[in-house]
C-alpha cells in the first residue's frame, strides 16, 4: 500500500494513540478520533496526554510535525475520508453487583459504529481491535454497518499488546486477523503489511476466531495465576515458600506457572471471562475469578492473624496501580484491599508516586502524601514500583509487619530493618 493511505483511529485511548502513532511512523496518513474535545485538542496542541507509554511522545511528537497525524471528534467526517477504519474504544462490563452480574457493555462501541456507520465508504475496511466476546464483529458490528446500507469489508484483529510496552509488543507478536471474506483479508493483509513491523500477519479462519483467541490467551494468563493463588495457600499451610516451588516446577518444560499474588487488576484478565455466555457451559474461568478476586481478603488474613487484630490499625497499601510502572487503576487489588481492611476495623492509607492525592479520593482511598507516613502498624505491598526499590522499612514509625503481596521484596532487608516479612506462600 502506498504511503498515501488514509486510516481513521476511532478511540484515542492508551492503545488507541498508541496504534495511531505507529501508523503514521510508517508513513501512513493517519486521523485519531475520539469523543472527548479536550482530550483532541491537547492532542492537536503537540502535547501527548499519556505518561509512561514507552517511545510515544517522541513517536506523536514527529508525527504530528510531520503532519502525518491529526485528531478530531469529528467520527463521520474522518471515516468519509479514509481506506481504512481502526475501531479500539473500551468495552467493559456493566458493573452489576454480583458476578452473574457482570455483563458486557457495548455503550462505546455501539455508538463509535453508529458514527462510522454515517462516514462509511464502500471501498472501506473496518476492522475491530478492541477485545470483544465472541461474534461481536460479525453479528454487532456488522450488522450494524450492513443495517445502514454499507457492502462490508470487515475483519477482526484484537490488540494484544500490554500497557507501557505497546510498540515493543507490535513488533514481538504475530498479529491474528480474521476477515469476514477474501476481500477483506486482501486489504487487512494489504494494510498491515504497510502499517505494522510485526515479525508475521496470522490469518485465521474468521472473525471469531480471531475475537476468541484473545480472550483464550487472557483466560489462560487469569486461571493460570488463580492456580498459582491455590497453590500459594497450600504452601502457606505446608510452611514451604511456593517461590521455591515454581521455579523448580517451571525448569521441566511442560509447566509454565505464573506467579500468585493479592489479586489480578487491568482492563483485561478480571474482564474476559465474563465475556463468554453464561450458558456457555464453562467453569473454570469464573472459578478462576473467584479465587484471584479472593486473594486480597486472603493477604489481609495473613497480616491479621501476624497482628493478632487489624481493629483500630493503620495499614499502608503501597500502589493503586494494578502493576508497577503504569497509571493504570482499572480492577486494582488496592480496592479489594482496602475494602478487606475496612472491613476488619483499620484505617487503610494508599500511597502511588504515579497518582495525585486528589486521585486517590476520587476512588473513595485515602491518600498519604509522603513517606514515610508518620505511623503505620503495618504495609501491604500492592504494586512494588520503582520508585519504592530505596525504601527503608525501619524509618516506617510503629510498623510492626510487611506483607509483600507481589513477593517482589528481599526478606533479609526487610527483616534486617526488624519488621516481620509475610509473603504470599512463603
């Protein structure tokens, strides 16, 4: 394809950016797209609204000096102009309040097609990345499209790369696509060719293919850590550090355990296994859930029966990010945390470099500016950033245990600042 092909980003999210600033390093003409005005014009304005996304504000910044790059939120318009169409906008879940009621929404998604749906070209090709249950593409999608008049070029391809190393991810993965016909493939094959560097283009039979794959993969990753939590408590009772355990297991080559830890967080593993339908007849995914959810509870046990009681505690949680390094929140275990801590009568404080004071209460947490804090009874190791790496647990005035939820801390330090060290089965 030639460097004068025209793609519409719909959804100017991490990875949305992200997609569009790796097309137009290609020498693509590229328009990002997204409902939020402010979000557009800091855009516009050369200023890249994202931290911690690695390479994207030198990427953004020759891209939209070079013109090859643009925002609006204009939908219509920037589909009535382009080839090719990249829609990358959240669906996540209605947020009921158990899980048999957590269901998919489509609130974005139905409206970002309803505006391509008014631009669309018939020569253009659709393609969905965002992570959806299977048929989506198809029968929602499509139907959608089709309902409005359009002949359909349109593919599946769901994004599977992680936050903070998205261009590393483009480059390392195989990118899956499944097109609705030959015709459609013919241009993804045609477009990605020219807009990716990844090492091989992946073609399966069909868009539900492709949208089951990327929920097969994060399923796996999810059930594998609950199995990893299960095996944690064993150890726990057994008095042998699963550490050890996994590493040993993991050096025959048939297993591939993951780590435990107090919960999994992001926009992915604790969302996908609800996207298959509950009369799907599978269990183990939501059984899988069920356990990783239970693991923040099962960590402020631990710290409870070390403390003797968490009635009248202070306790630090060290992260609000789900993982370390990333300004990402969605799903955190520092909820799930400090919801056990309350629970049990303590006083939960949250500490993140990554986040202001003013965005921790926005979640409902209580913030602490500084640390040391002046007294806490215990720590909770959420999310072990690099900025926590220097930290001296012996200037944490009263604080009597760490519970290192990530088995990310050396014992011996810790326990060399006299402070009780408790892991995650260790």
């Amino acid at each position: 394809m030639s460097a004068a092909l025209a793609v519409a980003v719909v959804g100017l999210g991490k990875i949305g950016l992200t997609l569009a600033a790796q097309y137009a390093s290609r020498g693509l003409s590229v328009i990002g797209c997204d409902i939020n005005a402010a979000l557009v014009d800091t855009i516009n304005n050369g200023e890249c609204p994202i931290d911690g996304e690695e390479g994207l504000e030198e990427r953004l910044a020759i891209a939209l000096r070079e013109k090859r790059l643009t925002a609006t939120i204009d939908i219509v318009a920037a589909v009535a102009t382009s080839d090719v169409v990249i829609v990358i906008v959240p669906v996540g879940l209605t947020g009921g309040q158990t899980p048999d009621d957590q269901t998919p929404d489509f609130t974005h998604l139905d409206a970002a097609v309803a505006d391509v749906a008014r631009g669309l070209r018939p020569d253009t090709l659709v393609v969905v990345e965002t992570t959806v249950p299977v048929g989506t593409t198809r029968g929602r999608v499509g139907k959608a499209l089709a309902d409005a008049g359009h002949p359909l070029l349109l593919a599946a391809s769901p994004e599977r790369v992680s936050s903070g190393h998205i261009f590393r991810d483009l480059r390392a993965y195989p990118k899956v696509i499944g097109a609705i016909d030959e015709a459609s493939w013919t241009k993804a094959e045609a477009f990605y060719s020219a807009a990716l560097e990844a090492p091989s283009l992946l073609r399966v039979r069909d868009p539900e293919t492709a949208e089951f794959s990327k929920l097969a993969e994060g399923i796996y990753r999810d059930v594998n850590i609950a199995l990893a939590g299960e095996l944690a408590r064993y150890a726990d009772a057994a008095g042998v550090d699963v550490t050890e355990v996994i590493d040993a297991a993991n050096s025959q080559p048939y297993s591939h355990l993951h780590q435990p830890g107090v919960g999994v967080g992001g926009h992915c593993l604790p969302v996908y296994p609800y996207f298959l339908p509950a009369d799907s007849g599978t269990k183990l995914p939501l059984a899988a859930r069920e356990i990783n959810d239970g693991m923040a509870a099962y960590g402020v046990s631990k710290l409870e029966q070390a403390l003797g009681s968490l009635e009248g505690a202070t306790v630090l949680v060290l992260g609000l990010a789900y993982r370390p390094n990333v300004k990402e929140a969605s799903h955190s275990s520092a909820l799930l945390i400090t919801e056990a801590l309350r629970a049990r009568g303590a006083t939960a404080l949250i500490h993140d470099p990554l986040y202001s004071d003013a965005e921790i209460t926005a979640l409902g947490l209580d913030p602490v500016a500084g640390l040391p804090p002046e007294h806490t009874d215990a720590v909770i190791v959420q999310a072990w950033h690099d900025a926590y790496q220097d930290l001296d647990f012996a200037t944490f005035s009263g604080c009597k245990v760490v519970l290192d939820g990530r088995n990310a801390l050396n014992r011996e330090r810790v326990e060399a600042a006299g402070v009780r060290y408790l892991g995650i089965g260790r």
